[in-house]
C-alpha cells in the first residue's frame, strides 16, 4: 500500500508564534474581538538571531540586547547612505538640512560604549550577526558543527554583557 502525500506541506522557514496584539485596546475587555495576543508567522531564517531565539537558544534579554543593537547600527547609517532626493523644491531661507543627525549621533556613542565593553573581536562578531545580518554559514562555509557552536556560546556571551551593559538582563547569569 502506498502512502498518500499530505495535502498540506509545511514549510521548515516559516513557523508560527504568539506575540502581543499590536491592537489590542486597553479600554475593552479582551476577548475574541480584542485579544491581547495573537498568532503571527516568522521567517526563521530572516537572521541568526530569529532563529536562535524560536529554537530557544537565547533568551528574551539577549534578543532584546540583539535587536537593540540593530537599532542603534541601522540609525548610525549602518544601513547605507539615504537617497538625495533631486525632485524636492528648495526654498529661498529655508534652513539647510544637517548631514548628521542627533540620533546618529547618539546612536555612534552607544555602539562605541559596545565596542568598549566587548572589545574588537567580540564587537566585530556582534557587529557582523546582529548588524549586517550574517549567518554562521557566511563566517565559514565548510566550519565544522564544533566551530558553529562555539561561535554561538561566544554570541550568547557577547549579548548578556550588552544585556547587562544596557540594564536589560531577565535573569542573573
């Protein structure tokens, strides 16, 4: 007897997890209408921490920790140069645009005050997962199982001293 293929495939990328409702509205009661959680779908390979983070890898402060780091590197231009935009009318007294912003700024203290607290090598790792978005499979394509888990304890290590560092630890370590 043969066995029937499921109609239903599932994808190994794509899982799903309850995350707070982004609509939920305190001045209801919650309930089916207006519920505090929901079901949301993620990539899970959209990055290493995602990933690390739905197999219960990481904890919560060291996602927090990651995504805080992200933040701060994207508004400090990580992301790259925005665009001019050639088609805006300049007006005569008008005040001429600042090419740095206060938030750029601020956010180039704190990821300097990271690299202090992590040192080079452990900020270039950071800065290479959490920033740019790399996987374990682009720092060496051919590394061994071996090498790949102790990039990540190294990776968990670096975000508990950033968690710490920004006083958003969960638990004592």
């Amino acid at each position: 007897m043969e066995k029937k293929k499921p109609t239903v495939y599932q994808h190994r990328a794509l899982r799903g997890v309850v995350v707070d409702n982004p609509f939920f509205n305190r001045a209801h009661p919650a309930d089916g209408s207006n519920p505090t959680h929901i079901t949301a779908v993620i990539n899970m390979r959209e990055s290493l921490i995602t990933t690390l983070a739905a197999r219960d890898r990481i904890d919560a402060a060291q996602v927090a920790a990651a995504n805080k780091f992200r933040m701060l590197w994207e508004a400090a231009g990580g992301k790259g140069a925005g665009a001019i935009d050639y088609g805006r009318t300049h007006v005569d007294g008008g005040i001429r645009a600042d090419p740095i912003s206060e938030t750029q700024i601020n956010a180039a203290f704190e990821l300097r005050r990271a690299h202090r607290c992590l040192g080079d090598t452990r900020f270039r790792l950071i800065n290479r997962i959490c920033g740019e978005g790399d996987s374990l499979q682009e720092f060496e394509p051919t590394a061994s199982k071996r090498y790949k888990l102790a990039i990540t304890q190294e990776l968990r290590a670096c975000l508990d001293v950033l968690a710490a560092m920004w006083g958003i630890t969960t638990r004592h370590r």
